[in-house]
C-alpha cells in the first residue's frame, strides 16, 4: 500500500510539473517533504525523496524518447537498464 502511494504522488507530481504548475507542485512537495521529515525523523529525508522524484522523471523522459526510436537493434541493452 505504502509503494503505491509513493507512485501515485510521484507520477502526481510529475505530472504537475509537466503541465507548467510549478508553484502549486514546489508547495505540494514542500508539504510532503515536511511530513516525511516529521515522519522518520531524518532531516536527509526531503533530499532524497528530491532525488527519487528527480531519478523518475528521468526514466520516464528516457522512456519516452526511446518510444519515438524504432527498433533497429542495438538498443536492448538501455531499454532492459530502464
């Protein structure tokens, strides 16, 4: 339950950040962040979460250029990495 609740704020996210609603999506992961700091304790927390969603959109942006590509071979190796 806890994992698809991180996935579903992430894609969340991502999708706000997206669709150009950049000061409602920093306070909404300002929020977050708090509360996963009150939550564990960890003052690292907020960064790594950043880090996290940072490593998704990634993925997903790796994702979708490779989706545009066709397939030629050579690409096994970095579409299998994804």
């Amino acid at each position: 339950m806890k994992t698809w609740i991180a996935a579903s704020f992430l894609c969340l996210l991502e999708w706000r950040l997206r669709d150009h609603e950049g000061p409602e999506a920093r306070a909404l992961f300002k929020e977050f962040t708090k509360r996963v700091i009150e939550s564990t304790g960890d003052p690292r927390a907020g960064s790594y979460l950043g880090q996290r969603i940072s490593l998704a959109i990634q993925r997903g942006n790796a994702a979708s250029i490779l989706g545009t590509v066709p397939r030629c071979g050579g690409f096994e190796d970095v579409s299998d990495f994804i």
